[in-house]
C-alpha cells in the first residue's frame, strides 16, 4: 500500500508540473518569439495541443508495439527541459517538442496509474486531477514565471522523482496483454470501435458543454482558484464513488445532476461550483471504459481519450451563436446517451 501512496503521489505531483511548465512555456515564452504576430501565437497554441493531445495515440501505438511503458515520462521531461533551455527559435517547433514531451509524460503516467489501480476508477482519476490544476496556475502566472529559473529546477524535480518509479515491473498489465495473446480478447474489433466511438462522442460533447459554462461571476483570481479545485475534485473523487457504486451508475446519475446545476449556476454561484463538480466526475470511468476494452493496446487508448479531448478543442473554436444553456443541456443529454451505450457494448462483450 505505501508503494502504491508513492507512486501514485509521484505521477499526480509530476502531472501538475508538466502542464504547469508546459502552459508557462507556450504562453510566456514561445509566445515572447512570435514577435507580436497573432497568426504566429495561434498556430503555436494550437499545434501545441495537437502534440500534446492528439499525437498520443501514435505515440501510445508505438510504446504498445515495443511495450515500453517505463522512461518515456522522463524522455518527456527532458525534451520540456532542453526547450526551456534552447533560447530564441521557431516558436511552432519548440511548441510541438513540448507538446510531444507533455505527451510522453501522460502516456507513462496514465499506463502505470492502470497498472497500480488494477482495473478500478479512483487512480486514473487520482493522476489525471492534477493537471487541471496546473493550467491554471500556469496560465496566471507564465508572465511572471517564464523569465524565471524556477522552470528549470522543476523540470530537474520531475526528473529525480520519476527515477524513483522506474525500476517498479508491471505485472497486473503483462499478465493481462499474456493473456489476451493466448485466449484472445474478449472484445471484437468491431466491439472495440463502438465503445471508443461512444466514449469518444461523450468526451467531445462534454468538451463543447463545458466551453458553454460562461459564468460571469467567475472573475478574479481566488473565484478562479476555487471552481478549478472543485474541477480537480471531481476527476479525483469521480473514480472513488464510481468503484463503490458502480460506473455506470455514476456517470449517468453525476451528469443528470450536474445539467440542473450548472443551469442554476448561472445566477447562484453555489450550484456552479456544484456543477463543476458533478460535470467532472465521468471523466475517470470514460477513460477507464477505454482502457478496459483493449488492454493490449493500452497506451493507444490512454492517447485516445485526449484525442477526443483534441477535437472538442477544435470544434469549440468555431464561432458559436447558439444559447449557452441550449448548447449545455444538449451536450450532456448526448453524453449520457452515449455514455449509456457504451456501457451496453461493454457488458454485452464481457458477457459473452
């Protein structure tokens, strides 16, 4: 069990640093080598998060290839460091080497948060939190910090802590995918694409429903700190309330709840925080659902949930004149449907 503590402390400490550098990079300093052109800053922002996002799927396919699970976290680490270090240059280059860095970090991190919970929510959702939490404070203080050595010395921290969790095997995994290369999965292709499609219109939805959720009391930096540890709390806790009541269960009951209080949020900040809350609570089983479907290939799936992540940022980028509310209550209707249906799929297969 303390091994467990100190591993898992590790990844979530190490994930809220590599988004907390890497938001500080890419707005403080990258940003300072586009030289005042807006076109510039926005592809560097948005090639950023293809790298960071959707380039974990052909990452992960590559580490499931090799089955190289352990060491990629600090390759990641490195790449961030040596950007930190590089000075003036292309800011899309050294944008997209810190989106692939962020990216390796997150493969390791979410294969061995697996491999530790064996198959249950809490941990995934345990190591994901974290990273909410280092956007926005990398967000409000890159200006500050990005002229800094403090970057320098935290990519050297991440480094000394992931080293302590390198050497650990991952047997929970192995025996898994040894066991799938003799029996087989239980899951067909075609069972395995649906599920991934179901979830992956959940995460895309919930991306636009939460690009709705304009609050205009949510201004300052203490309101703004508040709504963000509710948001961690929620991919934290989401997990643990799902494997002692049920995922299903959870995801459907947490989104019905949170429609009617991110609605009310609207005029009583109370229910917003609510909300926020209930809104994040799905996102450790709809990851763990990925997982679970295709162990063998793993780390592609751990990509795959932020791909989906990647193309709800791209289609919130389209202008939109649709009514918040209208926009969020249907977005989270359709991602309880599919959510609903996902899980369908998944306990038709490992019926049969």
């Amino acid at each position: 069990m303390l091994q467990k503590v100190k591993t898992m402390g590790i990844y979530s400490i190490c994930h809220f640093l590599v988004d907390f550098l890497s938001c500080i990079f890419v707005l403080g300093v990258a940003s300072q080598y586009c030289m005042g052109k807006e076109s510039i800053y926005f592809a560097e922002v948005v090639i950023y998060n293809f790298f960071a996002f959707a380039f974990q799927v052909p990452l992960g396919m590559v580490m499931d290839k090799f089955k190289i699970y352990k060491y990629v976290g600090i390759l990641g680490f490195c790449i961030i460091g040596i950007c930190y270090v590089w000075g003036p240059g292309n800011p899309i280059l050294l944008a997209s080497l810190v989106g692939i860095g962020n990216a390796l970090f997150h493969l390791e991190g979410g294969v061995n948060s697996f491999e530790q919970s064996k198959g249950t929510a809490f941990l995934n959702g345990l190591f994901v939190a974290p990273g909410a939490m280092g956007i926005f404070l990398g967000t409000a203080f890159h200006n500050q910090l990005a002229v800094t050595y403090w970057p320098i010395i935290m990519v050297f921290v991440a480094i000394v802590l992931l080293t302590a969790v390198q050497n650990k095997e991952l047997p929970y995994i192995t025996e898994e995918q040894e066991r799938i290369e003799k029996e087989g999965s239980k899951f067909k292709y075609q069972d395995i694409l649906a599920i991934a499609l179901l979830i992956g219109v959940s995460i895309v939805v919930r991306s636009i429903g939460g690009s709705a959720i304009q609050y205009g009391w949510k201004t300052g930096f203490i309101i703004g700190l508040l709504y963000t540890i509710l948001v961690v709390l929620g991919k934290m806790f989401g997990g643990f309330i799902a494997d002692r009541v049920g995922l299903k269960k959870t995801a459907i009951i947490a989104l019905s709840l949170a429609c009617v209080s991110l609605i009310a949020g609207f005029t009583i900040p109370f229910f917003g925080y609510i909300g926020i809350f209930l809104f994040n609570v799905p996102m450790a089983i709809t990851l763990l659902l990925l997982e679970k479907c295709n162990t063998k290939n793993l780390a592609m799936m751990v990509g795959l949930n932020t791909f989906f992540l990647f193309v709800g940022y791209l289609i919130c980028m389209i202008p939109n004149a649709i009514n918040n509310y209208v926009v969020l209550i249907t977005s989270i209707i359709l991602a309880i449907v599919s959510i609903y249906f996902a899980f369908q799929k998944f306990d038709k297969s490992t019926i049969l």
